[in-house]
C-alpha cells in the first residue's frame, strides 16, 4: 500500500481547544447582536430539552423545541454554523 493510501484509512480523533478570551470576543464582534442572542437562547433551549424528560414533561419540552427552532432560524440566516441541535447529530 502506499503512503497516500495509509494516511487516507486513518481516523483523525481532534481534541476540543479552548478558544482564548479575546479571540472569542473578535469572533462574536463579527456576528450581529440578535444573531447571538438567539444563539445563546437556542442553546439555553436545548438545556431545557435534556431537563425535559418524561411523559409529565411532554409539554414543557414541545415548547422548548419550538423555542430551539425559532432560534435558531434567526441564527442560521447569519450563518448555518451557529445552528444548535437538542441532542442529536448536527
């Protein structure tokens, strides 16, 4: 086999890096207010979700749901990348 070949059969695991606090600021500088603030409410959402569990939750977490939804409508029309799940695959 070839080196080309070796090296495309690998699996890369990546290790999550914290991003340094102003590197963060420069990038939430680049996005508009409402943009993240819908972020941060989708994502507070999907909190909700998890806590949501049981069938004496149902309602509770339908609503939470609907506000990771409509959050992240808002957020995605800045940039898909903001997107947030509640607990499945991106």
């Amino acid at each position: 086999m070839s080196t080309s070949s070796l090296m495309a059969r690998q699996v890369v695991n990546l290790v999550p890096v914290p991003i340094p606090g102003r590197v963060e600021e420069l990038i939430a500088e680049g996005i508009p207010e409402d943009a993240l603030v819908a972020w941060a409410a989708a994502e507070r959402a999907a909190h909700q979700v998890h806590l949501s569990r049981g069938p004496h939750y149902a309602e509770a977490r339908e609503r939470a749901l609907a506000d990771v939804a409509r959050n992240n409508k808002i957020a995605a029309a800045h940039n898909p990348g903001l997107i947030v799940t509640a607990g499945g695959a991106r």
